[in-house]
C-alpha cells in the first residue's frame, strides 16, 4: 500500500536529465529533507535520453513513465495525481530549491489545521517576503499576477485535486495549473499565498517548443476571460501581462537575444496587436521597439535582408 506522506514534491520531465539530476541532488541532499514525510514524484513524458537511468541513482524518487509522450498539459497534472502526499507541491525539472524552502513548506502543511489553500510564490515586482490571505479570484489576480502561469509557484491539497471536475479540460492551452487554481474557488476560497526566495532556475539552452505569444496572450487571457473578473482588473492585469512579461520578450526574441530561444514566433506580432490594439499605452512601447530593432540591424551590412525575414517571422 502507498504510504501517505505530509508533502509530495511532484517534477513532470521530458528530455533533461543533466539538468533534473542536478535537481533531484539537491533536494535529496537538502538538510530538511525527511524521507518519512516527503516523497519525490518524477513521470517521465517518453523521454528518449537518459531520464530513466539519472532517476535511478535517487533511492527516494518514485519514478513513472508515460508508455508514450503525451500533451504537456496533461503531464503536468498527472505528476499531480501520483502523489501520496498531503500537500503536492509541483516543481518542473529546472528548479533549484533553496535551503530552508522544504522546512518552510513543511512547517505551514503541519500548521494548516483548516485544510487552507496553500500557495508558495517566488518574490515578484509586487510582493516579497509576506504572507497574504485572499478569498476571490479578483483579489487572486491582483496579488498575483501571471505569475500564476509558472507551475513552481503551484500546490494544491490532495483533498482538494480529488475534488476537481475536468481536470485536464483546458490542458490543451498548456497552463492546466491556472484552470485548476481557478477551479479550486468552487470548493474552497480560503487561500493563503506566501511569498519569499524559495527557488531558483537553470539555465536551458535554447528554451522554447511552443509559441509563446499564443500561450501567454490568447491561451492566458481566455482563461481570465471565463473567470468573470472586474472590467478593472482584467484590463489591470492585461497591462502587467504587456509591460513585465510580452514586452520584454519581444525583446528578447527579436532584438537582444533571439538566438537563445527555440519559441516559435510566427504570428506573435499579429496575436499580440489582436489583443492590444485598443489599449492606447502600447504604442510608446512599440515605437522604443522599432526604434531599437533599427538600430540593431543598421549595425549590419544587410540590413534590408535582415529586417525582411523578421517582419516574416512576425507576421
């Protein structure tokens, strides 16, 4: 019989051992890392490197593996639902917890006679170090932003994932965590979200897979569109989505940095005016934007070639 454990820290993977077994050695080797009250749950989306052979150095990781590669979406959810624990605590295979991050998960789950929902957010531009209670989805949105669509600031009660109907309903959308904390409010309202240092990233070469812009513009704002939020902090977070997240890839992808991605870009520029065309505040944005891919390109000799296959790719 599977033994029921206070946390599982659930990890979905595909294709990166060298950086999930840097991973996994932490948190193993963490000092607050107890293996009768946590449990680490990695499944494996098929992967066709060395996944099987990393995850078998780590007598304490409970290993699964899709018999075929399946939607991203619904990988992450099912990592989910093969833990025993509690609390599941969902990471990906990047993330790099910080010392004192398991004690501190560990020590709010005992503490949470009131089955709360618990959420554990890396500092952001809006809060750090603090503990604030919200009871709404507008509230939810205010405080914390899209960071909601990183799946290392995820967690959920088992007790409250059994609960949920149509789990993998938008999974397709590749945020199924953003569904389900929505979802979650049909249940239970109470949530309490922490914010500090809890962890960090590693670097992937060339990061990407997906069209970021469909994602992160369409695919994200839909989902807010179902929730019913206030006109104000729909439109609110739609500027925060633009200034501290679509901005500054467009940046990064088609001036600074462009060569270190993999995210598909065909259409970003057209998805992105689709959504913001009416909102006036773009526009000294995308003015800075060309301005600088102007100057970008007038450093090279073939400048016109240049700026010819990036409109391409945009539109």
């Amino acid at each position: 019989m599977n033994k029921t454990f206070l946390l599982s820290i659930c990890i979905p993977t595909y294709n990166r051992c060298d950086i999930l077994e840097k991973s996994l050695k932490i948190i193993c080797e963490d000092k607050d890392f107890d293996p009768e009250l946590i449990e680490i749950v990695v499944l494996d989306n098929c992967s066709t490197d060395n996944t099987n052979e990393i995850v078998n150095k780590f007598s304490f990781v409970k290993y699964y593996k899709n018999i075929s590669t399946i939607p991203a979406g619904i990988n992450v959810i099912k990592s989910l639902e093969y833990g025993n624990g509690k609390y599941l605590k969902l990471y990906n295979d990047t993330v790099i917890i910080k010392s004192g991050t398991i004690n501190f998960i560990i020590e709010k789950i005992k503490k949470n006679v009131s089955n709360k929902n618990l959420l554990f957010y890396n500092n952001n531009y809006q809060h750090s170090n603090c503990e604030i209670k919200i009871n709404d989805k507008n509230s939810l949105i205010e405080t914390v932003s899209f960071s909601n669509t990183w799946i290392l600031n995820f967690g959920i009660l088992r007790t409250e994932l059994n609960k949920i109907v149509n789990k993998f309903e938008f999974s397709e959308l590749l945020l199924p965590q953003v569904d389900i904390l929505f979802k979650l409010f049909n249940y239970n309202n109470n949530f309490v979200i922490f914010f500090s240092d809890f962890v960090e990233v590693n670097h992937v070469e060339k990061k990407g897979g997906y069209n970021l812009f469909k994602v992160f513009i369409n695919n994200y704002l839909f989902i807010l569109k179902l929730q019913k939020l206030s006109l104000k902090t729909y439109e609110i977070e739609k500027y925060r989505l633009f200034r501290y997240f679509i901005y500054p890839w467009l940046t990064k992808l088609f001036i600074v940095e462009k060569s270190s991605y993999t995210f598909e870009t065909k259409n970003g520029f057209s998805i992105f005016i689709k959504k913001y065309f009416y909102n006036i505040y773009i526009y000294p944005f995308l003015f800075l934007f060309l301005f600088r891919i102007t100057l970008n390109s007038l450093k090279d000799k073939n400048t016109i070639s240049k700026l010819l296959f990036m409109l391409q790719t945009i539109f």
